[in-house]
C-alpha cells in the first residue's frame, strides 16, 4: 500500500494560548501604562515627602555609610554597645540613609539578574552577607528584605513603625489602584481610569492594608501561645511535663514554617486576588495559600521569568531616561556662555546649575553639586532644574513598582486558571446600581378653575360621547318651530 506525504503549513502560532507563559512579556506594555506611573510616582513622591518630614522630627540619628554595615558584621549586642559610643557622632537621618541602601541594593539586585547569578547558596544558614562581595539575586533579597528592616527594628524601633505605617497605608491605597487598572486590562484589554480605581481602593482600603498581615499575624499568635507553654520550664516538676508535651510545640512550630514560607510566596498574590475577585481579605489569604501550595514550581518559574524579563526592560528605560537628560543637558547648555568666577579660577555656569549625568548613577546626579558661588537667582534656577530631572528618574522607580503589580496580577490569573479553571479573562466587576424609578406624575392643582373645567370637559367627552346633543324647544325627533315673533 503506497503512502503520500502529506505537509501541513502553519501561518501563524497563537504563542499566548500554546506557551501560556508569554503572556508575562505582556508586563512592560502594562507597566509603562502613564495612568499606572503617574500613580506610582505619586506613591514615591508622598513617601519621599513623609520621610523627609520624619527626618525633621527624629533628627540626626545615623552614622552615614557605616551604620549598617557595623550592623551586619556585629553581633546584636556589640552592635548596641558600638551604637551608644558612635550616638554623639551621628550625621543623617535615618530615612535618608534608608533611601541610599535601597537603592543601591536594588541596582545590585538589577544587576545579579542580569547576569543570572542567582546565589542559591545564600540560602544555607549562616550564609554570610553578600554586601562588599559579588552580588547575587538572592543575597541581596536577603539584605533589602531582611537585614535592613531587622537593623530598622534594632536600631531604630519608633521611627521604623511610624514609616512603615505610612509606606503601608500609601501602598493599599495607590497599590491597590495600580493593580486594579493592571489586573482589569491584562485581562480583558480593557482599561480603568484612575479615578474609579482609586475610588475601587478606597473602598476595600482595610483590606489592602489587612490582608498581608493577617498570616503574619496568625504566626505571632502561636508564638505567644508556645512561649506561654516555654513559662512551664520555670517550676519545678512543671518542667518535665512541658517536656514531655514539647512535641505540640515543635507542632506548631511546623505550622508556623508553613505559613511562613506560604506568606514569603502568596503575599504577592493578595492584592491581585482582591482586586479580580473582588472580595474579602481571608479569602484572598486562602486563594493565595492554596496557588502557592498546588503549583510552587510553577510560580517560582514565573517569578524568574517575571524577574529576569523586568531587570532587562528597567535597564533598557534607565537607559532611555539617560539619553533624555544627556541630550537636554546638551542643548540646554550649548549657548549659555555666563561664568563664575574670575581669571584662572573662572567656571562655566551652566555645568555648575546643570552637572554632566553620569551613566549607571542617576540616582547621584547632584552629589557633587556646589552651588555656593551662584547668584540667588541662578540657586533658585539650580534647584529647579534638580526638582525636575529627579521626577524624570523617579519614574525609574515608578516604573518598577508599575512592573511589579503587572507581573503578578498576570501570574495570579495564569496559576488560577490552571487550578481553579477559572478562564483567564473573567475579573470582577463592581455592581451598577439601577437606574432611579420615574417619580410619579403630578396631579393638577385641585384649586384651579381651568384644571377643573379642563376635567369636567374629559369626562363629558369620555362618557357622553354616543349620545345626542339635547335639541332646542322640544323632543327629540319633533319637527323645529320657528321662532317666536318680536311683536305682536
């Protein structure tokens, strides 16, 4: 039997459908959406405006550049000792140097990422930091997430619970409305202005700021309750029954690691469940606890896919915002001829207003600025020039917490419509409320003769309408007489 061979041309492939995993290079079309950026920005600019505000009120409180690598190369109690003696010497503000280590941590993370040098060694225990050596993915998530809010804590307790209220608040409110508008078009392609999504947060605003904390706060419960049992060991022959029964606590021990480590992956996932699903923050929780226990592999690749794909596009925008500031600088500058200064020691204006930027250090534009030899005028023209440029890079960072909220709102809809089924499209909406009933119609003024005569005219005309008009001077059908003379 002979056999034809048959070929099949294929046109085109719908890589979305085949390879669900491409819709995560969807992020930066979500990400750079200028509605979502103006909002981030503004989320940087109150925070910015907050910890400056902060800075005024606690005062100089840390030794710059030193503080917390002292903190990291010390044990808890020597670095409380080194803290007292150094307490005279202080010369920051603590939200200033906060500002500095985040962000040159996360151009350390940026910069793993891209050299795909994920560190995974720095997950064994006693790992020592990564801060002066090589960076790595996961050493410096280490530092931004762990080592420096434990030195906050340590070192500075009330102004790291006065911050981290306002950065929580700020975040509920306008991270929430950054996820709705992302969550809403990644699935649909349908956008939601700013207004309705911050009006969207504002609504559900308790549980934007809840919801992360309750799994964290389910955990210091049970530590409680085991360090009440740990009070047994005081007394005497209690001691061997809390012995005994300490197989409860390494119980809940075990129960405290889940939740632990289902926080570490589903806290990403919370505001994209409340703002698809719409609903409440204990069934965000569980929706969160459950994708991160059924698919666990799944979504640590697409948080790798997530990562790598974001640390490309944000070199690729820094880039960007370095051309628009290197040109401007450029032209601006090309025709101002003014100096400062006389003879040999004379310096051109300009450079001195406006530095040169330097590639791969934005964030430093003005390190160097000394504006101590300008005119009153050309201060104020200086200072102007650095409020703007610094909005142009803050919407680097915009950009990032944009990329963030874009990258797991879709990761959310993947791994739900792979566990749930639930189709990849289907988002709640807010109810529309019924239109107004008609008001009911207004009756004529009872009082009024031409309302009255105008009824009294209808009825006549509704009831008498088959009947005959009485004829004059007689009955019906009588012949008509003529009528009567005017004399006689």
């Amino acid at each position: 039997m002979s056999t034809e061979e048959q070929r099949t041309i294929v046109k085109r492939v719908d890589y979305q459908t085949t390879f669900r995993f491409t819709r995560l290079f969807e992020c930066f079309r979500l990400a750079i959406n200028p509605s979502r950026l103006l909002l981030a920005l503004l989320f940087i600019v109150l925070v910015y405006i907050g910890g400056r505000v902060l800075d005024g009120l606690w005062g100089q409180q840390v030794v710059e550049d030193v503080e917390f690598s002292q903190y990291l190369s010390q044990p808890p109690d020597q670095f409380a000792k080194w803290q007292e003696r150094m307490a005279d010497t202080a010369d920051g503000g603590v939200f200033a140097e906060v500002l500095s280590l985040k962000l040159g941590l996360f151009q350390r993370l940026v910069s793993a990422t891209v050299n795909l040098d994920l560190g995974f060694d720095r997950l064994a225990p006693g790992s020592p930091p990564d801060m002066g050596a090589t960076p790595t993915v996961i050493g410096t998530l280490k530092l931004m997430f762990l080592s420096l809010p434990s030195w906050l804590w340590q070192a500075h307790t009330g102004f790291c619970i006065v911050f981290l209220v306002l950065v929580l608040a700020l975040w509920a409110l306008l991270g929430g409305a950054i996820c709705r508008q992302t969550v809403c078009e990644a699935a649909r392609g349908q956008g939601v202005g700013s207004t309705e999504s911050v009006r969207f947060s504002w609504k559900r605003w308790v549980w934007f700021i809840v919801s992360p904390l309750l799994p964290l706060l389910l955990i210091l419960l049970m530590a409680f309750g085991v360090a009440l049992g740990g009070l047994s060991f005081n007394f005497y022959v209690l001691d061997i029954v809390a012995g005994l029964l300490f197989v409860l606590a390494l119980g809940v021990g075990f129960l405290m690691a889940m939740l632990a480590v289902g926080w570490l992956g589903g806290v990403h996932l919370m505001y994209p469940a409340l703002v698809a699903e719409g609903t409440d923050g204990f069934d965000a929780v569980a929706r969160s606890y459950s994708y991160v226990l059924a698919r666990p592999w799944r979504l640590a690749a697409y948080s790798l896919v997530a990562l790598v794909y974001g640390a490309v596009t944000y070199l690729l925008l820094g880039v960007f915002l370095f051309l628009v500031i290197s040109l401007t600088h450029s032209a601006a500058g090309a025709w101002v001829f003014s100096e400062v200064g006389e003879g040999a020691s004379a310096q051109a204006l300009f450079p001195l207003m406006f530095p040169d930027p330097e590639f791969g250090n934005l964030t430093g534009l003005s390190a160097d600025s000394d504006y101590s030899g300008l005119a009153w005028s050309s201060k104020a023209a200086a200072t102007l020039i650095m409020v703007w440029v610094y909005l142009v890079i803050s919407v680097l960072g915009a950009y990032a917490i944009s990329y963030y909220f874009s990258a797991y709102s879709v990761i959310y809809l993947l791994l739900r419509e792979q566990t749930d089924g639930t189709d990849y499209s289907e988002v709640y909406d807010e109810p529309v409320p019924p239109p107004p009933a008609p008001a009911d119609k207004v009756e004529p003024d009872s009082g009024s003769s031409e309302s009255q005569e105008g009824t009294e005219a209808g009825e006549d005309s509704a009831s008498g309408g088959d009947e005959e008009p009485e004829q004059p001077g007689g009955e019906s059908g009588g012949e008509d007489e003529p009528p009567p003379s005017s004399g006689a």
